[in-house]
DNA sequence: CCTTTGATCCAAACCGCTTTGAATATTGGA
DNA sequence: TCCAATATTCAAAGCGGTTTGGATCAAAGG
C-alpha cells in the first residue's frame, strides 16, 4: 500500500538490478523464468506500478491519443461526437492507451495541434468534421503527427488515412425510396453544408432527383445545425406552402423529431400525410431500433466508426511504414412507421 | 521548425545555462529582466516547447484531470455527460490542464482509478452520477486522489467536495405549480432511481404532493433510462388508462420529445389536454429557449455545471490545505408552451 | 578599503523508467 | 581440461525537464 513504491525500491527489496526487474515486469526474453515468475509476485505484492510519465519520457512515446475539439464545434455536433468518443475511447483503453480531449477556443485549433507534437503530448489524433476546404490534415503532415480523419477530405482521399459512411451513396438511396413511394416533393434539412458529409449527403439527394429528370426545389432545401427546433421550424414552414412537400430527407434523429412535431402540429400524420427519412447514427440515448423504428432511415453506428477510427490510428502508430488505409462504411436502408405511399 | 528543440539545446544557443533558461521561460524572479526578454524571443523564434513528459516527471505533477466512464453508464447520461466534460474541458484548457478520459468495462473502475493513483496519470478526478451507496469517494480518499463529485454523495456531502443542483426543490416546485394549475394526476417520469438525482426528485415530487394531502400513485411513476422511447411509450400507456394523467414531470428534455409524440399520438395537445414539465439541462443541440420556450421546465445548466466542477478541482489540488467546498446550485423554473390549466 | 548584501547565473542532483554495452555464470564441444 | 557460445544479470547512460546549493560580481554600507 504506502505512497506508491517505485523501480528503484522494488529492485532493492528483490536483491536485483532495476535493469533486470524492468525487463521482467515488461516481457523481454533475457529474463530467466525463475526470476520473471519471483519479480512479478513482489511487484504486485507491493503494488508497483510503472510511473507513467517515467516511462513516456524513456519511450518517447506518449501513449495517448489527442482529440482537439474547438467550443463551437461541438455545438452541432454534440451527440454524435460523444458517441464516437465513447467508442474510440474503447479501443484506446483495450491497447493501453489514454484519450486526452482538449476543448479549446475556435481559433486556437492549430495552435493546439502545434503543442500536441512539439510537447509530444499524444502519438497520434483524430480529425473531427472535416470541411470542404480542409486544411488540418497538412498541418499535421508538417508537424509529423500521424492521423485518422473521420469523414473524408475532398481530395486527399489517397493521401489519409479515413473512415466514413458513404453519405452520397446513403441519401441517394433513401431519395429514390422516397420517389418510388411515389414523393416529387422532398425536402431536404441538413446539416452545415460546408461540412464534407452534408455536402456529400446533398450530392446524392440531388442525384437521385435528377436522374428521374427532377430538379431539386431550393425553397425545399435548408442547412444548418441539426438541433430539434431547426426540424420544427423549417417543416412548419414549408407545410405552409402552397405547395408543400410529401416528404422530408433529414440528416439527424434530432431534428427529424423536430419534424414529426411540427408534422402534427399541422394536424397532419407521419407516416401517412407525410414521409420521413432520416439518417440514424444509433446513437444509444435515441434508440430507433424495434421490430418497425419510428423513423424510416439510413443507420450506420457512430460509435463503431469511433472504435475503427481508433483502430487504423492505432495501427499506423505502431507501423509508420504502411501507407494509408482507409475504410468506407455503407449505411443500411431501414424501413420504419415515418414512410409511405404519397398521398394523391 | 525542424524536429523540436529542447532545453539543453536551446541554452547552449543563448550561452546560458539550463537552470536559468527554465527560470527565465517559467517567470522566477532571479533572473534579469534583459536576459528573460532575450531567453524568450530566442525561444519562440526557435520554436521551443518543453515536453510534457519530461516537465511532469521533474514537477510531480501531472497536469490532468481524469474522468473515469464506465462503458454502460454513459448510455444513459449520454448528452448530458458530454455538455458537462465540454463544460470542465474548456476551464480545464484555460489553466493549462488536460482533460484524460477512461471509457473502461463496468467492472474495472476500481481498477483504473488505483491506476490514475498509482502510475500518477492525474492530479485529481470527476465522479460522475453518484448513487444511492456510494463508494467511489471512499476508495479515492485512501488513493489520496483529489476529487470533485457532480452530484453528491448522501452522508458525506461534509466530506467531500461537490456540485449540485437542487434537485428535490426544483421537482417540488414544478409539481406544485402543476397543483396550482389544478393538475392532481401527475406521472413521474424518472431517471433511474438509485442515482441520487433522480433519488431526489422524486422525493421533491413527492412532497409537493403530500404537502397537498395528495399521494402519489404508483401507476403513475417510471424509472428508467431517460431515451425518448422511455418517454413514449410510458406516456401512452398511461393515456390509456381508465383515470389517466393529466401532466406529467419529466426528468428530460429527450424523454419529454417522447412524451410530446405520445401525446400526439393519443390525439391530444400538450399544453391544452396535457401538461408537460420537464428537467431542462440546456443541451446545446437541444434548445429550448426562444421567447417562449416549447417545454415548461426546471432549468439548469450542465456545462456551466461542469466549468465549475473543474473550478473547484483545480482550486483544491492547488491548496490541498483547505477543506472541502461545495456549490449548491437553484434550478430556474420557466414557463412554456407545455403547461396550461387543467382541463375540467 | 573591506565586508555585506542583493542580483544573477550556474553545475549538478534528481524525477523514475528504459536501454545500451559489458560482465558474470553456465553449458557444450573439441 | 580448456575455450567458445549462450544465458543471465548489471552498472551506467540517457530521456528532458526542475530545483537545490552554491558561485560570481557589482553596488552599498561602515
């Protein structure tokens, strides 16, 4: 028990060199059985254990994972960023290592990164949200830190290591189910297009119009943060129209559940009057699981994306010579109680 | 630029020692104001950073907070856990601390809390949801780990230091202001019920009513974790019954969108046939604001909670002398669209 | 003019672990 | 029996900072 005994101590008390103990407690061959076997008994009789600051500073290696979260950023990403946390924070502890999260001012992100690599405080990080213009991914190149974009960034898919949904493929998917039920108008709410996956997600909304020869309707699209009243408020709206959409394409469970409000606030019913989609990252705290899900959606489980995200950044740390890998998830189509056959 | 530059070497360029470029660099008064100017441009203009590793071995202190987060129990506070960590992430990063976050199997909390102890990972942790028998405080006391509770520990709210809404009083009041709308058949839709919280607002609610000579029915109260389903389907039910509610007090915003879409469902109004109060802890992808705000609530905010949580964390690991200190904080109760006179 | 004092600066020890380069003990082959 | 080969173990040198206990030197006091 006591205040925490160290190598130095622990080797003393068992008549060894500290060299020998350290190669004991960690695993190396030059240690007879024997001795391995009478170290390990001690150690954990006393209960040693490793200093870890010690250690990082004679490895060189941090042994932890940085996560660099501007304070706006995850204002709209919020939910669906913990879930990807919690899952990469599985992986993380299963390898031993920590997740340090710095939550820092908007225009302190690369300042951030910098101190991350030149104070070696973590091996490696994880790219959040990456935009249209991305540019953090050559920062880190610069610095030397190796990388994971969750998401993609346009253009240096080759060059990064990545995961992520296939958005376009996903809302094309979900925009053609919406035509098949017989929908032409369909509105689309989503999130801040100048993010890479709400932009993709826009690109295939509007392939799946134009390929049965219809053009998205502007006044039908919106984009912004995807917070419940943004559903409401827009659905409300556009229900107002003289010409109102069928359906609603909605790019997070949130604010399809704005939607279904305003649904029946206009003394209309999902499912029935109106169809809607959304996309489901099956987020544990809004379950649309069931045998029939409330919401009809495209589902693709944020948390596992965080537990791979994890495990490619893992693995490029441990092997710098492999190029990068990526992986590219499809999203399942599910039918729920929100869609159905458009009302005439 | 190039691969980092390090003490030794960065005083070698100024011809000065080690001893007085650290002093300079971290403001020690015995050095010359001329030779701190130029030990700090030298610095900055060679990039210099001290590595974190290193500086923690020499100082002792590992300049970070843990937060330790079992894998089942953010399924149940998930969004709300994240506004808080974001919330001592950012007060956290402004006095230079990192925030480390463990997401471990259940069974293994003990485990990485003697670790934080013992391989000195943290100068002091967070625990989360504290329950009805409570254990953590104890086992970090005999660890020596400075800690903060959110939430407190009954029995040893002396003991410890902590940060608290008033859970029991705001739930009071909501219920009596649904009294006072004339409601006398409330349902209770809770958190789980061995988290002190939730432990405490039902006490509130409880109490309110026998101040009334009302006792609560038991057919009329939910315990659970509080996802929108949760909210849903208990909601439904109990529009079913023979003499059913009509209010209801709701632990949470998502449980309260549930209860809403119930609401619809039974082909009713919230705020007209049915009266909605919910727990409101101003989630940012969750806001109800506005001038008047959809749900009538109790609110509190959880980040604000959680910048002061780390407030007092870094407080007591600086002047470990001083006992601890607590923040007992009032909920606002605020009135909107959910809440109206009960219908005769 | 000599000692005090205060302001600066420095050499070296230390934090606790890993790892290099040798030394020592054993074992096997000639 | 003697020497090379192999198996174990160790002393000491880092890793990159902080901090203790003096040195050094110029200004001040007697």
């Amino acid at each position: 028990m006591s205040k925490g005994i160290n190598l130095k101590e622990l080797s003393r008390q068992l008549g060894l060199s500290q060299t020998t103990v350290s190669r004991a407690l960690n695993g190396y061959p030059e240690v007879s059985a024997e001795t391995r076997k009478r170290v390990a008994e001690m150690a954990d009789s006393l209960g040693y254990a490793p200093n870890s600051q010690a250690r990082r500073l004679a490895t060189g290696r941090s042994m932890a994972i940085g996560h660099v979260i501007p304070r706006s950023i995850h204002e709209m990403m919020n939910p669906i960023f913990l879930e990807f946390i919690a899952g990469a924070g599985e992986t993380y502890s299963d390898h031993g290592y920590d997740m340090i999260i710095s939550v820092i001012e908007d225009d302190k992100e690369e300042e951030a990164y910098r101190q991350i690599a030149s104070r070696k405080k973590a091996d490696g990080v994880i790219i959040h949200g990456p935009v249209n213009n991305e540019k953090r991914h050559k920062l880190l190149k610069e610095l030397g830190l190796p990388f994971v974009v969750h998401g993609r960034i346009p253009g240096a898919e080759a060059e990064t290591s990545w995961i992520d949904l296939k958005n376009q493929r996903a809302f094309e998917r979900a925009t053609n189910l919406l035509l098949d039920l017989g929908h032409t108008r369909i509105a689309l709410l989503n999130g801040l297009e100048h993010m890479d996956f709400a932009y993709r997600r826009r690109a295939g909304f509007e392939a799946a119009l134009s390929e049965r020869g219809l053009l998205a309707d502007p006044a039908l699209m919106r984009s912004a943060d995807m917070t419940e009243p943004f559903g409401c408020d827009n659905a409300l709206e556009m229900l107002g129209y003289s010409d109102p959409p069928t359906a609603f394409l909605v790019s997070s469970m949130i604010s399809a559940i704005g939607v279904a409000r305003a649904v029946g606030q206009a003394g209309l019913k999902t499912g029935r009057d109106i169809s809607i989609i959304t996309h489901d990252d099956a987020l544990s705290f809004l379950p649309n699981s069931g045998e029939v899900p409330i919401f009809t959606c495209t589902r693709s489980s944020v948390r596992y994306a965080g537990q791979k995200a994890a495990d490619l950044l893992l693995d490029l740390i441990a092997n710098p010579a492999k190029g990068p890998t990526s992986l590219h998830m499809d999203a399942e189509l599910i039918i729920g109680q929100s869609t159905g056959p458009a009302q005439v």
